[in-house]
C-alpha cells in the first residue's frame, strides 16, 4: 500500500507489514508480552478498506482478518518506523522456529462416513 502525507511524507507499506502489525487486540493483546506472533503471511492481501470517520481505515485481509483499525497517526508511525519494525518480526520469527510461509491447512479433508 502506498500511502501519501500533507507534511510530503510518502510510504509504502507491505501488506504483510500491515497484517503483522495490526493494531486489533486479537495481534496486539491486551497488554505488553501480550502480542500474539504473526506467522505464514506472507502471501497475505488487502480484499477491501472500509473508511472509519476521517480518522482511520479498517481493512479486511485476504486471511479473513478484519478487525484493525489503522488511525492516520498510526499509519505515519509504521511508515516511519518500517524498517526497524520488519527487522524485529523476522528476529521474532526466528527465535520461534516460525516462517512468513502459508502452511497447510490446520485441518484436512475430512473423511468420507462408510
């Protein structure tokens, strides 16, 4: 996404950034030590963006996840900020054992009844 500022300030931001970074409780937890990894979102895409007032949009993640809502003022920091922040999720995968890869479905086919 790429996203333009009054002040000149220009970003562009990965949708998988913007995923992992989500500001919804259900990634950033309730509290500090609370947040939740991100992992296999790599492929990741934006279906849609709903404007929130004049403040803010909530987008709606190819994954099904839709519950962010993404001020201006927190766009600007993730822009400003996106380097550093996309070097301590790829820290925090690896100390995990985890991966930006999609993996398999948690569940397969379910087996046909005889």
């Amino acid at each position: 996404m790429e996203i333009a500022f009054a002040d000149g300030s220009r970003f562009e931001l990965s949708y998988e950034l913007l995923r992992v970074y989500s500001p919804s409780a259900e990634v950033r937890g309730h509290g500090p030590g609370q947040e939740v990894l991100q992992t296999g979102k790599r492929e990741v895409r934006i279906a849609s963006v709903e404007p929130v007032g004049s403040y803010a949009i909530q987008p709606v993640f190819s994954d099904g996840h839709n519950a962010g809502i993404y001020s201006w003022d927190y766009l600007y920091w993730l822009g400003t900020n996106r380097d550093e922040l996309w070097r301590e999720y790829l820290g925090r995968l690896e100390k995990a054992g985890s991966s930006r890869e999609p993996g398999p479905e948690p569940f397969g086919p379910r087996p046909r009844a005889k």
